[in-house]
C-alpha cells in the first residue's frame, strides 16, 4: 500500500510533494523568522487562523513551473523535521514521462516521487523509497486531477495502488480519491503572509478506511506550489522555514 505519510508532504509539488537542501548560495530565498530556528516545532495550538482571501483557481498551486526544473531545489523544515527535495531528470517511469524528484529527510527517509502536467492535469504515477526500507507504490491509472479547479469543486478518481517489495509478489488495492478545492485562504505565519489553496482529500478503498487531510499550498510568489500547513484528525502542522533555489 502507498504510503500516505509520504505522499502528503509531496502530493501536489509534483514532487508528491506531495513532497528536499539548497545548500548556501547567496542567492537562494530563504523565508524564515529570525526569532524560529529550524529545529522549532509548531504546535496544533499555535498555527495561525487562516483568512479568506482573494479567490482563483487551482492551478496557482497544482500547475507551478518551478517544482518541474531540473536542478531547482527546495526545503521545507516543518516540526523540527528537515525534508529537502530536488527535481533530478525528466524520466520514462513505467512507460510515462515523468519529473523525478528526489526526496530526503532529517528523519532517514529517502525516496524518489514521479508525476507531471499533461494538458492541464496533474498525474501523480508513484513513488520508490529506498530508506529505510525499499518499497514501490505506483498507480494504474494515475492518481489525476484537473489543475485548475473551480472552487468548491470535487475531482475523484479510482484506480489501483501497487505495492512492490523485495521477496514478494505485488500487492494491488482498489483505492479511489477525492481532491476539492474550497479556495483561497491567506495565512499568517512568523516568516510572511501567503494567499493559499485549500485543498481537501480522502482516500478509500474496500481494505482501507476513509482517510482525510487538508493542506494549504501557497498560491504565488517564490514559494508557489509548496505545502505550508496540513490538517487531519492528529492535528494540524505548518511549516517554521521554506528555502527555494530560484
């Protein structure tokens, strides 16, 4: 089964998110108060209430250049964990063309996501975890959605989740997700305000109960296309730190 932990974090950066160091070029962007080290943790209680804004379409967030460069780099320190992600090589991933990008965390966690835009919709193929154990979750069709939803609108899509590990036979399971977009919402945080996407999602299956979470991507900027807060029913976490490359 896919691991959804992962694929959170990285879903709609293409990079699934989901969804990571930029090193310390003195041009790279670096938002981060002064006041919050990276190793700060944001508690649930103390993420900042959330406004409505200005509304747009989806595609501000799902549909961003940037996150589909080879080489760009971006960073993203969230409850003391650091994850850094680049997008490695434009790659044939199971007969599909598609970004690699390549994902390491400050808790050991090494894996490689692949997805794309293709006419004006967001494929999300799978993703391959190298540490700390090897594991293959992709996706038959895609896990897909349209870039540029109209607000409140719902996507869902069904297709079938294959898990492949060494030693054992691929285990598939019939999974259908949800994604809506309930517009945009601006966030103050130590480090900036941002103007977000809402994005709502579920996933279900016939062995798997439903799941939920929402995640506020931001919508322009520097930082457009990357995940700075993310709710479900553990709590809600947001990020204390993002440095890009470009």
């Amino acid at each position: 089964m896919q691991d959804m932990r992962f694929t959170k974090r990285v879903t709609p950066l293409l990079a699934m998110a989901m969804l990571i160091g930029c090193g310390e070029s003195a041009d790279k962007q670096v938002a981060k108060a002064d006041a919050v080290s990276e190793e700060a943790v944001a508690a649930p209680a103390e993420a900042s209430p959330a406004v409505a804004a200005s509304n747009g379409g989806s595609a501000a967030c799902l549909d961003v250049p940037a996150l589909r460069t080879v080489d760009n780099t971006w960073t993203i320190t969230t409850d003391g964990q650091r994850d850094v992600n680049t997008v490695a090589e434009l790659a044939d991933y199971r007969g599909q063309s598609a970004y690699r990008t390549h994902t390491e965390n400050s808790v050991g966690t090494v894996a490689d996501a692949y997805g794309n835009v293709v006419d004006g919709v967001v494929h999300w193929y799978g993703s391959v975890m190298t540490q700390p154990a090897i594991n293959e979750s992709y996706n038959q069709p895609s896990f897909s959605v349209p870039a540029d939803l109209p607000q409140d609108q719902t996507h869902s899509v069904s297709f079938d989740a294959i898990t492949v590990q060494p030693g054992a036979e691929p285990f598939a399971m019939k999974l259908t997700n949800t994604v809506t977009y309930r517009g945009r919402e601006r966030i103050e945080t130590e480090f900036g305000a941002f103007d977000t996407c809402k994005m709502e999602f579920s996933t279900e299956g016939a062995m798997v109960p439903k799941t939920t979470w929402q995640q506020w991507i931001i919508a322009s900027g520097k930082f457009a296309g990357l995940p700075l807060r993310m709710s479900n029913v553990q709590g809600t976490t947001q990020a204390s730190s993002i440095e890009v490359s470009w």
